[in-house]
C-alpha cells in the first residue's frame, strides 16, 4: 500500500509532514508513505531542504495520493508539462488536496461540479477557476477528499487510513498524536469530520 504526498518547492511543512507523520503511524506489512516530487530536493517556504523519496511516475502508481500547498501552487498549476506527468484518477486511487493543492485537483478536471475546501487565501483563486468553496475544514466526495487550514491536514490523513486500514487504525493514529489531556477530544472531533462521508464507500473493518 503506497501513499504518496505530492510536495514542490515553496511547501507548506504543516501540510505535508503532519499528514507523512500521522500515516507513518500505521504499521502493517507493505504500507509506505512517500514525499513525492518532480525534483530530488525540495525547498520549504520556511528554507527547509528535504529530499523526494518517490518520483512523479511513482505517485500515479500509487494507491493514493495527497497533494500538499504551497507558495508555488498557482505556478505548478499553469505548469502544463508538469500536470502532464500527474495521471492521478479517482476510479483506482484515493486523492486528497490541503490547501492550495485544491487547484492542482480541479486543473486536473477532478473537482468538476463537486464543491471542495482550501485555505483562506487560496479561495479567491479556486473561484476564479470555478471551483466551489466550502466554508469547512474537510469534504469528500467519493474517492477524492479536500481539507482547508494547515491543522486540517489531520482530517486528510484519517479519511485515507481510515479507508485504507480500518476505522480502528485512524482512531489508533490520531489518538498517538494528539496532546496528552485531550487525546479523547481530539479524535472525536477527527473521526466526526471524516465518518459523515464514509457512508456508502469501501472502509477496511
């Protein structure tokens, strides 16, 4: 089972690395969780330097795939040889959006009349290109889930365990993550944002 988490230059670190950490807390034989990009290392927006660990090709293989924001977003998205290589498709994949990576989604023709979620900046831009914006933190609709506010990655990271390892599992991670004290409360409110779109969809037991 290969998740990869689509991050380019410019990223947004709460938005990759808090969903790669809370996946990363699955453990069962063949899960993977890849930082997938089209370079070998990638710049932050804060100026941290990390380094892809799959490549473009690798994340269209992959069984789902997360796309992360950024301050580059709206560049990679006019980026037409870029977007070329991303053959992302909803019938044999999970894919998810944070943020800004919203407009990679609908460049991609994957939010065509279905409403999504992004960030507060974003928001004026996924209008202008004709996306719906909720005023929520997550939204899924069938195979494709998209989360608003950088914490909102959390709820992105849930859904995908939750269908791909079980509600069980999504309890299990979030509960390891979240603040001591308030552990219950957290997962709580993770599991009632994810389990309204559960309904009628694959979920591992």
């Amino acid at each position: 089972m290969h998740i990869a988490i689509l991050t380019f230059d410019g990223f947004n670190e709460l938005d990759s690395l808090i969903a790669l950490g809370i996946l990363n807390r699955v453990k069962q034989p063949g899960w993977r969780v890849s930082i997938a990009s089209n370079t070998e290392r990638i710049r932050s927006m804060n100026g941290l330097v990390i380094e892809a660990q799959a490549t473009l090709a690798e994340a269209s293989a992959a069984n789902a795939v997360l796309i992360g924001s950024g301050m580059r977003t709206r560049e990679i998205a006019a980026d037409a040889a870029l977007m070329a290589q991303l053959q992302l498709d909803p019938s044999r994949q999970l894919l998810g959006a944070q943020c800004s990576g919203t407009l990679i989604l609908g460049k991609l023709g994957l939010l065509d009349n279905v409403p999504a979620c992004t960030d507060l900046t974003t928001k004026p831009w996924a209008e202008e290109a004709g996306i719906a914006v909720l005023d929520q933190a997550f939204f899924a609709n069938g195979n494709v889930a998209t989360a608003g506010g950088c914490l909102a990655s959390s709820y992105l990271a849930t859904w995908l365990i939750a269908r791909l390892a079980g509600l069980a599992a999504a309890e299990n991670a979030i509960h390891y993550v979240a603040p001591v004290g308030e552990k219950e409360d957290y997962v709580t409110r993770a599991m009632g944002h994810i389990t309204p779109y559960l309904e009628g969809v694959p979920v591992k037991p």
